[in-house]
C-alpha cells in the first residue's frame, strides 16, 4: 500500500492549487516531512517552502502547526485502519484479529514519527467530551475482540482481552521504536510474536 | 516501598553536603522534581536551589542536564528492579514472573516520568559497545523465561515467550500512561489484564 493513497495532488495550470487540492497537498507533503524528521521538528514554513505556495495561503487551512498535527494524526489514524482491514481481509475469526494486530506493528515501524504523533493526539478515555474515541487504534481490535471472546465471555473478560490485545502489539511498537529490539527482521520478529495461539481471547 | 529507599539524604553539621551524600541527595530530589514535572523541565538550577546549594557544587557531580538525566534512568532501573524482585519474592515459576509484570506496569503508574526517562536514556540493543543491556528493563523477564518456557522450547521460542511479556507489560503501562484507559483501578487493572494464564511461555 503506498503512503499517498487516498491523498489528492493536484496542480492547476499556473502552479497554483484548487482550495481543496492544497489541502490535501499540505497534509501528504506534511506527512512526507513528519517522518524525515518529528513532530517538534516540522514547520508550516517548511511545508510551504517543499510544495511552493506562501505560508499566508497555509494558514487559510490550518491556522497553526497544533492544527496542522491534529489533521496529520487524523489522517494516520485513518491510514493505520485502512491497513489494518486490507490484512485482515479474507481471513477469519482469530487469524483475521491476529492480522489486524501485526498490521498496527507494521504500520508503527514503517511510519514511526506518525505513530508517536497520534498517541501525542488522541484525546483521553477519561474525557467526556471526546466524540471520536470510536475512531481511536483500539477501536478496530474492540470490535472485533466481543464476537471471537463468544457468548459466554463477560464484559470485564473481554475488556482484559481487548487490553491484552492492544497491550501487546503497542508494547511491541514501542519496544522497536526505542530500538530494544535488535538483529531480526522487523516483519519476521512481528509475525512470532504476534501469533494467532498467543491470543488470549477471555 | 519508599520512594527513597537505597537513597541517602544526611547534611552535615554545617547546613553543607558529604561527597557522597550530596550526590545522592541531588539524585533525590532530581526524582522528586522529575516526577512533579517532566525530563524537559527540569533543571539543575532548580534542584540546588530545591536542596540549597549552589549550582556550582552540583556541576562537579553532574557536569550538564544529561549526566544527571542519565544518573536518574540508572536509578530508576535499578528501583524497577527492585521492585519487581519484591513482588516475585516468595511465589514460584508463572506465578512470580506475571507478579514481575505486573510490578513493571505498577511502576510506570506511579513513576510517570521516570519511566519514559528510562526508556529514552536505554541504549539501543543494536549498540555493540552497550555493556549495561542486561541491567535493561527486560532483563528480568528474560532471566525467568528461560526456566519456564522449558528445556525443548527453541531459542527463537524464547525469545518471542520474552517479546511477548515484555510487549504486554509495556503496552499496558504507555497506554495507561497516555490515558487510553479510563475508569478503572489501576491496581485491578493490572491484575486483569496481567494474569498468569495469559502468558504463552513457549
């Protein structure tokens, strides 16, 4: 899967961008940026200066660089959820649910500033006014955790599931990531440790 | 446990520092002021001005921010070993080690900034010239897993039995840490989600 899917980038005639288009433009070319360096890093400026538009038409979509964050952790989110349905696609029940969870490892490694980014974003649990907690990285495994724990299973058990689930594959994320993790193969160490029968489903 | 067992505060007649006891204070209360803000805000200013010396006595223990920084992670370790060592005491094979597990996450609870510390002054195991690897957060857990998992499992069967373990224990802390759990008791929490059947120990 590329890194520009369902990002547009379009060029009208005299170098200039449709309002849509730039927007679109600023996060792909800011998500671009993100990973050559981090979050503290990236700057409105740079971003202008990388696609070739002022930085006052910049601030017509994101008025500062929290704004411009909040969009490219949104934006992440939705790319760690594509991934992880595209692996789980065709696959069933405990298989599907394990695919899911070493394409949130994969989509860590591959996109590490992002993932920092939206850990960095996402609203707390504890908020109460926090309408997109749905959307959240968690969100995906949740679903799918209550149908594999069956009929029987408690709410308490599948929330420990859920937990353990999630725990594992961001404990792992984040192992690589500070670089604890040394002389394997990325892909191969995720598809051991990730294993369907490591799954302790209730 | 203290927080500031193994710790040394005493101040000599003169309102002034021992050596060795200056350095441990300064330890001390780096702690204290690590944890009531961040590793970015403190400052060595701040910790004389907190045990009342001057900042000069401070630079011929801790010539800059990240010798001290370092001295802290070296401290916090040592404390997370400690600490796990107590729970494990006195319980045998899974049972002691999820008791470490569970001691890892309780640890990142309470010590917040200590624990991200840790982890951003851990050398990378790819690092050849690393000697303190085995004084790592994980060594512990690899220590027992060995015995566990049994005399037939592989090395490579091992090694995924510890990615697992320590995955699970530091998901868990960094997802509680950045406040994607809500509502629960930590301590019951943990006890859930880190439970001894949940372990695949091959």
């Amino acid at each position: 899967m590329s890194a520009n899917d369902n990002t547009v980038n379009i060029r009208s005639n005299k170098g200039g961008y449709h309002h849509g288009d730039l927007r679109s433009a600023l996060i792909e070319t800011g998500l671009k940026l993100l990973e050559q360096g981090s979050a503290e890093t990236l700057s409105l400026r740079e971003i202008a200066r990388e696609i070739g538009v002022s930085a006052t038409s910049i601030y017509r979509h994101f008025p500062d660089k929290d704004a411009l964050l909040a969009a490219l952790a949104a934006e992440g989110m939705a790319k760690l959820a594509r991934e992880q349905k595209a692996a789980a696609k065709g696959k069933d029940g405990k298989e599907a649910f394990a695919e899911m969870g070493r394409a949130y490892v994969r989509f860590a490694v591959r996109n590490p500033a992002l993932f920092r980014l939206i850990y960095t974003s996402l609203p707390s649990a504890a908020d109460p006014n926090c309408v997109n907690q749905e959307e959240s990285p968690g969100w995906l495994l949740r679903q799918s955790i209550a149908g594999l724990a069956g009929e029987k299973a408690t709410a308490a058990q599948k929330r420990a599931a859920l937990l353990r689930a999630w725990s594992l594959v961001h404990g792992l994320s984040m192992l690589i990531l500070s670089g604890q993790i040394a002389g394997t193969d990325a892909d191969k160490l995720i598809d051991e440790v990730v294993s369907v029968d490591s799954l302790k489903l209730r």
